[in-house]
C-alpha cells in the first residue's frame, strides 16, 4: 500500500463520516478551524494530515483513528457504525419509493382529463 492509497482512504472515509454526520465541507471546516479548500483537498487525497488533527477529526466523527484508515469494504468494528450504514441504506430505499410514489402520483394527475 502506498502513501497515495492511503492519503485516498482517508480522504473517502473522512467524506463518508462527513456526509453520516450531516455535516457540509464548509461546516467541517468551521468545525476543524481548517479552510474549506483543505477539507476539499483532504477528501480528494491530494493532502495528508498531521497527527493531531486525524485526532480531531476522530472525535468530531466520533470514532477512532484507525477507523479513518479502513479501506472500503473492511466490516465495521462498532455497532453504531453499523447501525449508521443500515439507516443511510433504509434512508435511500425510503427515498426511492418516495420518489417513485410522487413520479407515480404525478403521471395519473396529468393523465387524468378535467371535465
């Protein structure tokens, strides 16, 4: 594995942990007291971080460090992280059949004639 691989890693999972949490690149970095352009650059793995702040970046997700570094796919180690992905997963489905519903809804009110 090389530094990119993981300077990639961290910056998927950093994003991962960003977006579960519900938190914008702009409300991280407020957050991190980090610009915007660095949480951009860190997601995308064009830039590596110092120690302490993978730190702070633990405890804002509230996880571990080494949980930063697990390469996709890697089963999580705590029950909320898990937890976390069922939702996120039960929130797409949930939104897809909501989604469905509204196209559907919409279809038979245009295909319905006004007398």
């Amino acid at each position: 594995m090389t530094v990119q691989d993981l300077n990639t890693i961290l910056g998927k999972n950093i994003k991962k942990y960003r977006v579960l949490c519900g938190l914008s690149q702009e409300k991280l970095a407020e957050t991190m007291d980090l610009s915007i352009n660095t949480i951009s650059e860190i997601e995308t793995g064009k830039k590596f971080v110092r120690a302490n702040t993978l730190i702070h970046f633990a405890a804002v997700f509230e996880t571990e460090v080494y949980e930063l570094f697990k390469p996709e796919g890697v089963l999580p180690d705590k029950p909320m992280d898990i937890l976390a992905e069922f939702c996120e997963e039960v929130k797409q489905k949930v939104d897809e059949i909501e989604n469905s519903y509204i196209k559907k809804m919409k279809n038979k009110v245009i295909g319905r004639k006004t007398p």
